[in-house]
C-alpha cells in the first residue's frame, strides 16, 4: 500500500528524508510534492532523489492538489512553528524536523499546536530509534547497571555545522539546541525521569573572529590551508550522508554561538551528571561517548560517525573484579545517526496506514530536551544554577511534568520500536 508524503523545506535534510524514506520502504513512501522556496535547493534535491517532485508555491496550494497521506517538515529551524500552523484542521501524519524551534516562546507555541492537533506529530529524534540506542534502554530496563547514580555524555566533533546557517543563534538557536537536544532526548529516553536543574560555562574559543559575514570558503585566498574549509560531499566515497551544501566562513563577524560548552545538570530522582560537546576538535573513531553509571555498573556507548567501519560499541561494566566485561558491536552501513533513520521511516509509514497509533518521539519530549538546553543557555549567560521548569509557561507546566517522571518509581518501561510488518521489537 503506498503512501504519498509532501515535504515543506527540500533542502539538506529534506532531500535525504526523501531519498530515505523510499530506501527504507522498497517505495512504499513517495513523494507526491515538495515546497521549496530555493530555485537551486530544489535543482540538488531533485538530483539527490534522482526524481522530480511536483513543486508547490505554498503549503496550502500542496495540501489541495498532493493528496497527501503525510507530511514532513523539513525547512530551517526557525521556519517549523509557520509552517506548522499551515496544517491547522488536517489529522495527516506529521514529522517534525528537531529541534522544534529557535526561541523558547515559538517552542511553547508547537507544544500548544500538537496538544491541539487531531493527528499524530512525531519529532525527528532519530538516535532513539537507532538499534545501539534500543539495546542500551533494554540493558537500563534489565536492571544490569542496579539503580541509576550518574552520567557523562559527550560530543566531539569539526566546525562543520558552523559552515552553515546554525553558526548564530538566530538561524540555529545555538549548538545546545540544534545538535544537543539529541543526546539530551537520549539522556532523558534512558533515564526516563525529569530534569531539574543546569548549570553551564560556554566559551567561543576558536570559531568566530572579523571575516565577512558573507564570505564563503570558494571565494576565500585562504581555503587551502584552512583548517575549516568545508570541503564538498564529491569528496567523500561511499558514506550516504547530508552532503552539506553550504560554505559560510567560520571566522565571520556574525558568527555568535560558542564553540566549547560543558553542563553539569541534575535530575528530578537525585540523579546527576555532565554534558559536553566541542566543535572545533574531531576525534576519529568517535563522535560521541555515552557513560551511565549504576549501583551494580557501568555502561558506555561509543558512537563512532568518522571511522571508517561506522561502527558502535555498547560495553557493560559490572561492579566486581572478575574483568567481566559485556560487548555489544553494531554496524552502521553507511547511515548517519547510527542506522536510525530506516526505523523513523517504517514507524512513520505505519502511522500513515494506521499500523499505529501514537508518535515513539513526541512533541512533548523534545520539548522537556529543548527547556533543558534553554535554561542550560541562560544558565551560562548569568553564571548559575537555573531550574528548568522555570522557563516552562504556566499552560505547559502539565504537559511537561508529566511526559517523564518526577522521581523514579519501578522499572523502565519496554521500548518501542517497529519493525517492517509493524509489530513492535526490542533491538
């Protein structure tokens, strides 16, 4: 049974939900049509896809000639809440590109819009779908690791975001929500329980500088030897990946996002722990390093998005001195985000045939990671501790507080994630 999706935004991710979409269901997904602004982002996208989708001035004019039996929303971060709203009285399916938005006050206004909406709206939170990420919820639920205590996660990776228009707040809304918010859902997915408060010291220690604002790496003397030249997708071999479009100079003026960021925040159950990402010193061989420490051990997730295999590694530490240790390896084959975007696709496919019902990444939650990196920026900005409820409007505070636990009570529950036929599975 096929389904027809439209796309509002056929840029760098649009392009690639397309294409991947249709891998990860033989075709069952097509694209019906696309809204795209950009003359030369439709040209790439079309070229990516190796189609040509019926392209529409607007979304209205889509809804009323596509047929459309779902919708994803692709475009620039600070665009999703007005296109959002272009859906207002329809119950198709909708995927959201994370994060929700840029400004906490556009963030909130998406919350109220899905609490409204007749639909299903799933948040494109892609690493929990990932199967590395399934088997460490299970290992969490199992009760291997004994009652939660800590955690360290980080990120470690090249200027390349800062190449684009996620290099100021206003376009972006800053590193911690525009790349964060993953591993903060992550860090909430295997926690399961509220967070209460951040703290964080940001600097801007090597990106930004005096260069035009529009300078771009083609038109730069200096590109050769740039240690932060972006260098195109026809360079690369073999990786399917976003093929990054954009060239902006990473030493421009305007450039006012920080660089380097470390967290230190505290859970709601007396859990506590840190978060850190650097953006100007990759580390081949990982991208990410997870650790969640228990009473009874220890676990930790290396996510590696630069080695060559584009392999992950779940290791389990038990807390005695026999040098036990339990391996998990997962292959990635050639897929970024570690393999989850096959399983964001067949999940979305079975909400458009009714196969399910309920969104597995809901607005909800990345709302709860998205007020976790918001309060984790004013934090930095004032030089304290900020609670995270703070910033939640009064309207909101329900549907916030209720999305995770307060405080731990019993085992986690059995995640969710659907495999072809649409049964549920445990990876």
């Amino acid at each position: 049974m096929k389904k027809r999706i439209g796309i509002v935004g056929f840029g760098e991710m649009g392009k690639r939900h397309g294409l991947e979409f249709r891998d990860a269901t033989q075709g069952l997904i097509e694209i019906a049509g696309v809204v795209e602004p950009s003359d030369e982002m439709y040209r790439r996208g079309c070229e990516w896809n190796h189609l040509q989708p019926s392209r529409y001035g607007s979304v209205r004019e889509m809804l009323s000639d596509a047929a459309l039996d779902g919708v994803l929303i692709t475009s620039p971060n600070n665009t999703h809440l007005a296109n959002l709203r272009e859906f207002a009285g329809q119950t198709i399916p909708i995927l959201l590109e994370k994060p929700l938005d840029t400004k906490p006050e556009a963030v909130a206004e998406i919350v109220r819009f899905a609490n409204d909406y007749e639909g299903v709206i799933v948040v494109d939170h892609v690493m929990r779908y990932a199967p590395i990420i399934q088997r460490a919820r299970q290992i969490v639920e199992s009760g291997k690791l004994g009652k939660l205590a800590s955690f360290q996660f980080s990120q470690r990776v090249c200027s390349g975001p800062f190449n684009t228009f996620r290099r100021t707040f206003e376009g972006g809304g800053g590193q911690i929500i525009e790349k964060a918010t993953h591993d903060l859902d992550v860090l909430l997915y295997l926690f399961d329980v509220l967070p209460d408060r951040v703290a964080m010291v940001s600097r801007q220690q090597v990106i930004g500088g005096t260069k035009p604002s529009d300078l771009r790496c083609a038109d730069c003397d200096e590109r050769l030897y740039c240690p932060s030249a972006h260098h195109s997708e026809s360079i690369k071999t073999g990786i399917r990946d976003i093929s990054l479009e954009n060239d902006l100079c990473v030493y421009a003026e305007e450039v006012d996002v920080p660089d380097n960021e470390t967290c230190l925040i505290e859970m709601a159950d007396g859990t506590f722990g840190t978060y850190s990402h650097t953006y100007f010193c990759e580390m081949r061989g990982h991208s990410r390093i997870y650790e969640v420490i228990g009473t009874e051990g220890a676990m930790s997730i290396q996510l590696s998005a630069e080695d060559p295999d584009y392999r992950g590694v779940i290791r389990v530490f038990p807390r005695n001195r026999s040098g036990e240790v339990e391996t998990y390896e997962y292959d990635y084959h050639g897929k970024i985000h570690y393999n989850g975007g096959p399983y964001v696709a067949r999940h979305f496919y079975n909400l458009m045939t009714g196969a399910e019902i309920k969104g597995f990444t809901t607005v909800n939650q990345a709302f709860v990671a998205e007020m976790l990196g918001f309060a984790a920026t004013q934090a930095s900005r004032e030089g304290r501790f900020v609670p995270v409820a703070s910033l939640v409007p009064e309207d909101l505070l329900a549907a916030y507080s209720t999305t995770y636990r307060g405080a731990r009570k019993g085992p986690l529950a059995t995640p969710k994630v659907t495999s072809e036929s649409g049964k549920a599975i445990c990876v």
